[in-house]
C-alpha cells in the first residue's frame, strides 16, 4: 500500500474507533457515588447537608409514562435550625435528577439515646 491509502485506512479506522466509543459509553451506567455527589454538590449550593445515602443498585422507574433507569437516594437538608429529609430518584444513565421529594414524617426514624 502506499502513503496515501495508509493514511485513509488509519484515518476511517480512527473514526470508527471513536463512534464505537461514543456508542459505547453513552449505554454505561454512572457510579452510584458520582451520582450522589452530584446530588449533594447542588443542594449544597443552597442548604446545609448533614446527611445523605444512595442505594447501589439501580432500579426501574417510571414517571410521566416514560420508564428511567434510576439510583434511589436521600438528601438531609438543614433549614432553620430543622433537619429536613428528602428522596430523590436520579437517572443512572446520565446523572440527571428524576424525582426528589420529601421523606413521609412516618418513615423518618429518629436516634434514640
């Protein structure tokens, strides 16, 4: 081969490479702490954070009939000297939040001394 068909070759091989990729990592999952993360550094924008939580593992969701597949995790806010939880549901494709929502007052469980 000469010169020029090399670099042609080389060149639609690097291409490909690259859309398989792209492909590639647009079908992974983020890590469950990046999600968190995420999650904690918006709310930390505007509340105090004591606390927060995320299930490892995702699961289905469905809301305003389109199906996500999501993390589920919890957020302690502090306002005005409360501690407010709440859940949220985040998408475990691309990090975008779902849902959040305030915990029910009968799920919360305080500490005992």
């Amino acid at each position: 081969m000469n010169k020029k068909n090399t670099i042609i070759i080389a060149g639609f091989a690097f291409m490909l490479g690259y859309f398989l990729r792209q492909q590639q990592s647009e079908k992974q999952r983020i890590k469950p702490e990046k999600a968190l993360k995420a999650v904690k550094d918006y709310f930390q924008k505007k509340y105090e954070v004591s606390g927060s939580w995320i299930y490892m593992k995702s699961e289905p969701l469905q809301k305003n009939g389109l199906e996500y597949e999501v993390y589920h995790g919890g957020i302690t806010k502090h306002i005005d000297s409360e501690y407010v939880p709440y859940e949220f549901y985040v998408d475990a494709y691309t990090g975008t939040v779902i849902d959040i929502f305030p915990q029910h007052p009968e799920q919360v469980h305080t500490a005992t001394k």
